[in-house]
C-alpha cells in the first residue's frame, strides 16, 4: 500500500513539474516570438 501510495505521489510530482515546465517553455517561446507586444506588459 505504501509502495502504491509513493508511486502515485511521484507521479503526481512528476506530471506536475511537466505541466509547469511546458507553460514556461510557452511562455519563452511566446515571449521571444512576439518581443514587441510583451514589452508593453
């Protein structure tokens, strides 16, 4: 149950730092891609 419990929390871990990564990357490629309209922000 704990082996089950663990694998379940590192995955969790794991999709969440995927997700957060793949917004950031979003977030550099918008920004160098549109650098004009980003600098009124």
């Amino acid at each position: 149950m704990f082996e089950e419990m663990f694998w379940f929390l590192s995955s969790t871990t794991f999709w969440l730092v995927i997700i957060v990564f793949a917004m950031f990357l979003t977030a550099i490629l918008t920004s160098s891609f549109s650098d004009d309209k980003t600098k009124g922000l």
